[in-house]
C-alpha cells in the first residue's frame, strides 16, 4: 500500500501546474537587437516582473513590455514561490566601417538570361516591399550596365532601369543580346476569358500595370519602338464590359507572350456566390507552427479552424470552395498558389493570425488587417474590412499594400487577412472563442459576398 502511495505521489508531483506560462521569449537566455522586448504568457495568479505588477487579461493572457538597455538585461518574473529567470542581451552598436553599396558602372555592358521561374525584376535594388515590375520567366534575355548590393542593372530603355539579384540569372558566353522583334498580336474571344497573344522573336522584359480604365502592357527592348519599348492599352472597360477586373495572368509560351482576362462573372441577385470558385488558405501548417498566442495557441492551428468555418458558411452560400490544407500538414507558398490557379479560383483568401516585432507593443495592437498586392483586389479587401468592423466592433488595423507571396498571385482577388493579434490578450481571447470565430467567418462571408452583389 506504501508503495502505491509513494507512486500516486510521484505521479502527483510530475502533474503539478505551474501558476504562470511564458511563450515569449522562447528561451530564457537571448539576444534581441532592440530598444525593448515583451512577455507574452499567461498565468492564473499575479504576476510581478522585476517587482512589477503585470495586467492579467481575464481569460489569463498577458503582454508586458520591458525596455532593454546595452548588454544583458535580468529580468526576475514571480508568482508567489513560483519564479523564473530571463537574461536578455542587446548587443551594443558597433562603430566603424560602414559598408558601401555605390552603384558600380560596367565598363562594358553585359549580357545575362534568367535562370529560375518567377525571378523579381524590381525598380529599385531592395528586396523586399511594394517594387517589383514584374515576375520573369526563364531565358529571358536582359542587357546590363551594372550592379549594386547584390543585384544588376537592367537596361529597359533610354532612362528606364530595373534591378535583379544576382542570383536568379547567368552571365552569356560569348554572345550579346539585340532588341527583339515583335510581329503584331491576336486577340482571341473564349467562354472565359480575352486573351491577347502578342508575337515575339524571343523573350524580353515585360511589365504589366493596372489602370483604373484599362490593363497596361509593356515589352521592353523591342526593336522599331520609341525609347525600345512596346505599350499597348488594353481597355477594360470593353473586355469585361465596364465591370470590375477580377484575375488576369501574362506569361510566355515559347516566345509568344499570352495576355489573359478573365471576363466578368455574371451572377444571382438573390445567390451572388452561386458557383464562384474561392481558395481558402489556412496559414502555415506541419511544420510551421507560426505565432503563439498568449494561452499558448498555435497560429497553424487557429487558421486551420477559421478555414474551416469559413469553406463550410461560403458553401451553405453555394460558393464552390478549395482548400490549400484540411489538415496540420505542410504546404509550400509556391504550392498554395498552384492550387488556387489550378481550381480556376476566382478568389484566394489566406489566413492568418498576426503578432510583432521586438520594439513594438503588442497592447497597443489590436483588430483585423487585410493585405493586397494588385490594385484589382483592393475593392474587395475594403469591403470585407467593413464587414467585419460593423459586425463583431473589431478595431480596424487597415487594408494595406504587402508584398506578401499570397496576394502576389493576379489570377484571382488574393488577400491575404490578418484575423487578430495572437500576442494582444483581448484578441487572443476572441480567436479562441467558438462563438466570435463563428461570426467572423460569417462577416467575411458577408463582404465576399456584398462583392459579387454588385
């Protein structure tokens, strides 16, 4: 019977909870590279770091901010007996050599091809932000006349530069590159889509912009054109007879570029999203756990639970729905995309739940924010902004402009919804509550809905 005793109490002793939880900092020895850092976590008791009394949310989260100075920063966190020990470090500036990244001329321009699929030609040498003109496909022919931080300088015309890292292309042996030959275009009318076919004799830089009355198409480098460029208004108000653009794609087949329009889709007043094709992203996955939330949630798994919310309201609506992922498993960026593209998806939705940087406060950081890259998206991220701010009060976090590899796609309306804050208590308790995920997978609902409304 002593025995018994002593293994229940061993037993006892294992299961013992811990009165407070810290997710953030992961570990407690490391090195943050800013003026401040937080705590996320959470506890069913009070709380004190370095002697201060931290908020408890109700539901148990917290956020606590500590400023940190050069070198290492000890910071004591207690509750009652309980007490843990965090030593964060912020390196000290270092003074002296600052490394150059002067744009260096070619004495001699040089000839290179792209080597890889979708390589970012940019307008500036930056990689990262609202600045790419276009995504080049392989043996595209470019002509430099130098480089700068790691990327070269491509010559698009008199004046008119771009920028390609270094990395996605290869030098020519032996051969320079000549001004292409560009022999007239088609236009072809199909169920779905206006497709122009332009005639090329080999591939060249292009870029396509989106107006406000029409789709922008230029080639670069063409021979017999002002400046060496191509361009070409395609009005839009005639290809999809005066209605929103709603997905496009330009790619080369052999040297022929293929310029594709999806034509508007016509729908019921009374069943707006009858048969609309939308992707549903769920962010993450496997893997790729995410953000943690202040109760310890996995962002993978929330996103998982608001996509799934969300295909089973839009198909109670009549909306025909992918999936990137049902489950906790893996999928690339690249494969996300794909399979929007290749399900025709008319809307690709990515889900996520949002969290900070060091330096910032997570306290101050609340609501729902919804990025685009494409102009063409922008209408349909603001409507559903608004329904999910008039239905459920959540602050609005905006509808911004993100070069994020989801809402890169143009083929469909692609946005990409930061839900909530898993590092802000309030909306850490929000995305776990069964009841605000119902209603605000219904407020998105909604907006797509209102969308195709109109």
């Amino acid at each position: 019977m002593k025995k018994w005793l002593l293994i229940f109490g061993l037993v006892f002793l294992g299961c013992e909870s811990f009165a407070f939880n810290i997710v953030y900092p992961k570990k407690n020895d490391v090195v943050i590279n800013a003026e401040s850092t937080f705590f996320i976590g959470s506890s069913d008791k009070p709380l004190k770091i370095n002697g201060a009394d931290v908020p408890i949310h109700p539901s148990g989260g917290f956020a606590y901010v500590v400023k940190l100075l050069d070198g290492q920063n000890t910071f004591v966190i207690q509750s009652e007996d309980e007490k843990q020990i965090f030593v964060v470090t912020k390196p000290k500036i270092q003074k002296g050599y600052v490394k150059s990244d002067n744009f260096v001329p070619f004495s001699e321009k040089k000839y290179f091809y792209v080597t890889v699929e979708n390589a970012p030609l940019r307008s500036s040498p930056v990689d990262s932000g609202i600045n790419r003109i276009a995504h080049l496909q392989r043996n595209i022919e470019l002509l430099s006349d130098g480089e700068k931080n790691g990327f070269y300088r491509i010559v698009l015309g008199n004046s008119l530069y771009g920028w390609i890292s270094k990395a996605n292309v290869k030098e020519y042996d032996n051969y320079e590159v000549t001004s292409a030959v560009l022999y007239g275009y088609e236009h072809v009318d199909s169920e779905d889509y206006n497709t122009f076919i332009f005639h090329l004799d080999k591939r060249i830089p292009f870029e396509i912009a989106e107006g406000q009355e029409e789709l922008l198409i230029k080639f670069y480098n063409v021979k017999d054109q002002e400046n060496n460029t191509f361009t070409m208004k395609v009005p839009v108000n005639d290809v999809t007879s005066s209605r929103k653009i709603i997905g496009y794609s330009g790619e080369y087949q052999g040297n022929d570029f293929v310029l594709k329009i999806r034509k508007p889709i016509i729908t019921n007043s009374w069943r707006p999203l009858h048969n609309i094709k939308i992707a549903i992203d769920a962010g993450h996955g496997g893997s790729e756990v995410g953000a943690i939330g202040c109760l310890g949630d996995k962002e993978k798994d929330l996103n998982l639970v608001f996509a799934k919310l969300l295909e089973t309201e839009l198909k109670k609506r009549g909306a025909k729905v992918i999936m990137t992922r049902s489950s906790d498993t893996y999928v690339g960026l690249r494969e996300r995309v794909d399979i929007a593209n290749a399900n025709n998806a008319n809307v690709l939705l990515s889900l996520h739940g949002n969290a900070l940087p060091d330096g910032r406060d997570p306290n101050k950081n609340r609501g729902t924010s919804i990025y685009y890259y494409y102009n063409q998206a922008k209408p349909l991220a603001d409507v559903i902004m608004n329904k999910v701010v008039s239905e459920l009060g959540v602050p609005n976090d905006k509808v911004r402009q993100g070069s994020l590899a989801l809402v890169r796609n143009t083929n469909a309306l692609s946005l990409l919804i930061e839900i909530s804050y898993l590092i802000n208590p309030e909306d850490n308790a929000n995305l776990t509550n069964p009841e605000f995920q119902k209603q605000y997978v219904k407020a998105v609902a909604d907006g797509i809905e209102e969308y195709f409304s109109k």
